[in-house]
C-alpha cells in the first residue's frame, strides 16, 4: 500500500512539474510576441510608416504560427516536446535579440513576423495539449486552462516591463533587454526539465494510448469529416478575429484617448491579469454550468467591453477606463481553454496533437485577419469606431455555433 501511495504521489509530482513548464514556456513564448503592442507607436514614430503597416508586421506573425500549427502538431506527435520547445526558444531568443538592430520595414517582416510567428507556434498551446493530455484525464479542462492563462501572466508582465524599457531606454534596447532574456531560458529549459519523465505520460494514459492506437482512432481526415471540427473551427476563428482587432491596437487607442503611455500599458497588463483568473477558472465554470452556458456569457461580456471602448473614444473618463478592463478581462480567455478541451477530449487518440493543431489554426488565422483589418479600418476611418463596430459582428459570429450545432451544444 505504501509503494503504491508512493508511486502516486511521483506521478502527481510529474504532472504538476508538466503543467508548469507548459505555463512558464506558454508565458514566455506567447507573451514576449504580445509585447510587439507597445513597439506600435515608437516605430510609427521613428520610421513613418503606416499602421496597416505596422500591424501587418502582427498579423504575419499570428499567420505565420497559425499555418505553423499544425505542422507543430505532427513534430511534436513524432519528435516530442523538449526538441519542439528548445528550437522554439532558440528561435524567439534570436529574432528578439536580432530586432534592435532593424532599420527597414521587410527586416521586421522577417523577424518579428515570420521567425517570432514560428517560435511561438513552437511554444504555444498546440505542444503544450499534447504534453497534458498525456497526464490528465478528468481534470484536463481545467489544466488546460490554467495553461492558457500564461497569455495573460505573460501581458501583465511582460507587456508593462516593455514600456518601461521603451520609455527609458528606446525601443532598440528593450528589443535586445528581452531577447536576453529568452537566451537565459534557452539552456534552463534544455538542462533542468526533465522532459523524458513528463513526456512518458502517466501509466494509465499510456496504455489507454496503445488501446486507441491499434484501433486506429481518429484521423485528420476523419476528423475534418464532423461538424464540431468545423464548429470548432469558426468560433476560434471568429472569436480571434473580433478581439485582435482590439488587442493590438488597445494600447495605442487609450494614447490617442489621453491616457499616458504607462497607463495605457498597465490596463493592458491589467486586462491580461483579470485573464488569468478567467482562463484558469473556466474549466471549473464548465463543470458547474456546462461548456455552452460557460462560453455564451464570456461573449455577451466580451461584446459589452468592446462598447465600452467605444464610448471611451468619446468621452475618456478613468472609470470606463476600469470597466472595460475588468469586464473585457473577466472574458478575454475563456473559450480558448474550452474549444482545446472539447477537443483534445472529442479527438483523443494518438493523432491529438495534429488534429489539434488544425483547429488552432483558424484561431492564428483569424488573430492574423483581425490585426491587420483593425490597422486597415483605423487607416480608412481615421479612428477606432468602425474597428470596434466589426469585432462586435465577429463575437456574434463566433458564439453561434455553440447553439446551432448538436454535437458541440450538447457536448458534456
């Protein structure tokens, strides 16, 4: 009895430690390519170039991880995840450190859109639910949540961090400050993780693993067969779309409102906090009040914070201000741990990763869409109204499917 209580409390051990390396890595990778929101204005400022223009530098790098995704996805399946994270790490470490030294537009195409756009990928959640669903099983809804909240942990502090370092030292050197940081991570994640007891998976989860695997499960195909594939699909690209053309354009609109530069990057951080309560509990709410129920409601808050913002764009106050941060926060991340959790378990098998790695996809596209169409709306308008206006019909957009399609309404 004790060798077994001991051997159990080993397995809890190797799950937490695997839940936390995806949180740190999830926070580094994710959150150091959000920090690009507050390089939008000193670049518009140094060099002239438009916002279409800046934020198109964005929406490379949102597509390039989303078409990344599921090629991740199919590595990860065949390779394991500490090749996957260390080039990912090496890759972000590289392009951050390179880009304080970029003078011309295409140069941070390159290497804020295309190479941060593949590190991220290679950091993100797509290895991330492979690597959990190897060690969780009842709880993996609220797992996976807790590992989506490192986006915001990630905002609240590394996106303030940025701005102070732009504020004091330019822009060149917070673009190099941040790179070293990613080059200490590099070798802290290689050396000290022990990746070959995280990625063996629990006892249990493998031998259902072989179970499924000669009985072949699910493949891509089949999958792409459903109609929850599909359900799933719009409404992590519809969701994305709607709210990267607020997010990316959030900290330079409150400038433009008045607020201060550090104001503007703390609400930020602060809408990124209120996120991480929200994503790491949405796997509770979904377990007292169900997935549709759960998600339905962070739309419709969503949906009010986004107005919020547009009465601000009229009448700057600090209490709308503290509004939209806490009601578009509460929301922000709720239905990305929902929509990965439905479908890790939906698909289960061995092929997971990569037919994971497809539907988030559409979410990285649809972020790519809506960051270049908040830039492009802003440019044509002349103001954010207009922006604000679309992310409101693509939140509408987003929550249908959770209504009209059976097998994801009902999805216990």
């Amino acid at each position: 009895m004790q060798q077994t209580a001991e051997v159990s409390a080993r397995h809890l051990r190797t799950a937490l430690i695997a839940l936390a390396v995806c949180f740190a890595l999830n926070m580094l990778g994710r959150g150091m390519s959000d920090t690009y929101t507050v390089f939008l204005l000193p670049l518009q400022h140094e060099f002239g170039w438009s916002r279409s223009q800046l934020t198109g530098v964005y929406s490379l790098y949102l597509l390039v991880s989303g078409f990344t995704s599921p090629l991740v996805g199919h590595v990860f399946d065949r390779l394991g995840a500490r090749w996957v994270y260390g080039v990912g790490l090496a890759l972000l470490a590289s392009a951050f450190f390179a880009a304080g030294s970029l003078h011309l537009l295409w140069q941070f195409y390159l290497l804020v859109g295309i190479a941060v756009g593949v590190g991220a990928a290679l950091t993100g959640m797509v290895p991330a639910s492979g690597l959990l669903s190897r060690w969780y099983r009842a709880r993996l809804s609220v797992a996976i949540g807790v590992v989506f909240s490192a986006v915001g942990a990630g905002a609240i502090t590394l996106v303030p961090l940025s701005q102070w370092l732009v504020e004091h030292y330019g822009w060149r050197t917070a673009y190099r400050a941040l790179g070293g940081v990613l080059f200490v991570a590099l070798p802290v994640a290689l050396l000290a993780v022990p990746w070959r007891r995280i990625t063996a998976g629990h006892p249990q989860h493998r031998a259902e693993a072989r179970d499924r695997s000669s009985q072949s499960g699910w493949t891509l195909r089949a999958a792409m067969r459903t109609r929850i594939y599909w359900a799933m699909a719009q409404a992590f690209f519809c969701t994305a779309v709607g709210m990267f053309v607020v997010i990316v354009q959030t900290v330079a609109f409150l400038i433009d409102a008045g607020f201060s530069p550090l104001t503007a990057a703390s609400a930020f951080g602060f809408v990124g906090m209120l996120s991480v309560v929200s994503v790491t509990g949405s796997g509770l709410l979904t377990e007292r009040f169900g997935y549709r129920q759960t998600v339905s409601a962070s739309f419709v808050g969503t949906a009010t914070g986004i107005v919020l913002l547009m009465f601000l764009a009229g009448a700057p106050s600090t209490g709308l201000l503290v509004a939209y941060v806490a009601v578009f926060g509460l929301c922000q991340g709720v239905r990305g741990p929902i929509i990965s959790s439905v479908c890790t378990r939906y698909f289960a098998g061995p092929r997971v990763a990569t037919i994971y790695g497809t539907i988030y996809a559409m979410n990285a596209l649809g972020a790519a869409v809506g960051s270049f169409m908040g830039g492009a709306l802003h440019d044509l308008s002349g103001g954010y109204r207009t922006g604000f206006a679309f992310a409101l019909c693509f939140v509408a957009l987003a929550a249908a499917p959770f209504w009209t399609v059976r097998a994801l309404r009902d999805f216990r």
